[in-house]
C-alpha cells in the first residue's frame, strides 16, 4: 500500500463501507447475507447501518474497486454474488489497523467495526495497535485528571464533565489491558474462521 492510501484509508471508507467490506472480506456474499448477517449479530444495535443501504454501499465499493462481483444461479434465480479485491483488502486492513491504533476511548462506531474484525490482523499488529491505544488513552486520562486537580473548587456542573470522562476512560483502560492479555495469551481466542490473507 502506498503512503497515500494509507494517510488517506480513513476517507476512503464511510462508516457503512467500512461494516459492508468487512462483512463482504469474511466470505464471497449477496446483499441478502450481508443483510442476514448483520441482522444476526446485532450490529444495528452497535452501528448504524441501514437496511436499504446496504445495495447502495455495494455499488460505492465497486465503484472503488474495492469490491468486484459474479452471478450465480441459485433456486432459479440469479445473484449477484460480492468479493473483496486486493485494493480492498489493503484498505480494510489498514483501516482496521488505525481505526485500533487511534482508538482514544470516546464511543467511537468505527472502532466497534474494527473490533468485530481483528482475526484481519496479526498478532503483532494487535498488539501494537491496542498498546498504542492504551498508552494515548492513559494520557488523556492523565491529562483531565491534572486539569481537575489544577482546580478543586470547580462547580459539580464542571468538576462532573472532568470525572464522568475519567472514569469512562479507566474503564477503557481496563478493557483493553484485558483485550491485551487475551491476544498475548495466543491459545485461539480470536475466531480465525474469518480471518484475510
């Protein structure tokens, strides 16, 4: 991937592109079973993905080349049938790499995205990636926590905007150290079944 994909893997993906390919990355799919698929795992209660835009989405990411398609013929009736393509593959798992690696613990769809498709990624890459996160979310963590102490006469209207995002943070924090101790662990505990060479 050249540089410029990567700086820009960001922009090249919408939110709905982004659920879409990774879905399409698990296995070859027809809108129908990307349809099933999200209605399966509950991803309208996590993301926002519309139903009817699921065609529309398809068509951007063939427009990218991020995806390409074949029929088929199945009880009669001809579907079109969606792979991801090497361009698209680049993309996704950068953007699945970064999206982890940026994560700063605010309630971030994409992050949620990218969490349900970490068996794209090495090891390694995991690891680096959720490290980075920790370490930025602890700054930032540590950054409010200095800002509250610098004034302990704020108003509880203040005060609570300062304590109501540290302690979402230690809980970010928690989550992620045990993300971390589960991928370090290496005994399986990532559903490899999806997994993208």
């Amino acid at each position: 991937m050249s540089t410029q994909e990567k700086s820009n893997a960001k922009f090249l993906l919408n939110h709905a592109e982004f659920i879409v390919l990774g879905l399409i990355a698990e296995h070859s799919s027809h809108a129908y079973d990307i349809n099933k698929r999200i209605e399966e795992r509950g991803m309208r209660n996590w993301t926002n993905i519309g139903r009817s835009s699921i065609y529309r989405v398809i068509k951007s990411l063939e427009k990218k080349k991020f995806a390409s398609k074949w029929t088929e013929e199945v009880d009669n009736r001809t579907l079109k049938v969606y792979q991801i393509t090497e361009k698209g593959t680049r993309i996704l798992k950068d953007m699945v790499f970064n999206t982890i690696k940026h994560f700063i613990g605010k309630n971030d769809e994409d992050f949620y995205v990218a969490f349900s498709m970490l068996p794209i990624l090495s090891k390694e890459q995991l690891i680096e990636a959720f490290s980075y996160s920790i370490d930025i979310i602890k700054k930032h963590k540590n950054d409010l926590e200095s800002m509250l102490k610098s004034n302990p006469y704020y108003p509880i209207n203040v005060s609570g905007l300062f304590i109501h995002p540290i302690k979402i943070l230690e809980t970010d924090i928690a989550f992620i150290e045990w993300v971390l101790e589960e991928i370090k662990k290496g005994d399986d505990t990532i559903d490899t079944k999806t997994s993208i060479k």
